[in-house]
C-alpha cells in the first residue's frame, strides 16, 4: 500500500514535471489538510502548556529553566522532574513541528 508521502511526492512531481505550480483545486485541499493538521498540533501545544503550567506553579521556576538546571543534573531525579523534563521536549517538537507547518516567507 502506498503511503502519504508516498502519494504527496508522486503529486509533487506531476505538478513540477507538468508546469502546473497552482491548481484550482488541489491549492485549497492541500490548504485544508495544512490548517487541520496545525489546528491539531495547536491543541496539542495547548494541553502540553497546561501541563508545563502546573509544574511551574508547583516548583515555582520557569520550565526552560527547569529543563536546563535538571540537563546538568541540579535537580536530580524525583519521578516529577523526570515527568517534567519529558514534557518540556514534547512540547519543544511539538513547536518544531508547528514552525514547520507555517508557510515559507519568499
């Protein structure tokens, strides 16, 4: 079975190889498929921030703070600052991930 990507640069390709940069309707699918796939990283980054919030509230410190005192080993390794350590990287993809979805300033 073919997979999307598989599918997304075969796509590529046709349009490259046929001069056709812009299609009337493959333009607004590919918008819609962009903005569902970044409105649920949004909520996702959203939850995960919550989360972070808590912990911040709790430990009173910022978590990239945090994150970069327990990388040196000041905090040492009580289950919540393993937990909290942990978030703060999903959260840091999760932000990669949706810098990534943005659209390339030219």
């Amino acid at each position: 079975m073919e997979t999307t990507v598989t599918k997304i640069k075969r796509l590529s390709y046709f349009l490259e190889t046929h001069h056709r940069y812009s299609d009337a309707v493959i333009d607004p699918v590919v918008d819609k498929l962009l903005d569902r796939e970044r409105q649920t990283i949004i909520k996702q980054r959203d939850e995960i921030r919550a989360d972070l919030d808590q912990f911040e509230q709790q430990y009173r410190i910022e978590s990239s703070e945090f994150n970069e005192k327990f990388m040196c080993g000041e905090m040492g390794d009580d289950i919540d600052f393993v937990d909290w350590s942990g978030t703060w990287r999903v959260y840091q993809t999760t932000l990669n991930s949706l810098a990534s979805l943005e659209p390339a300033l030219s």
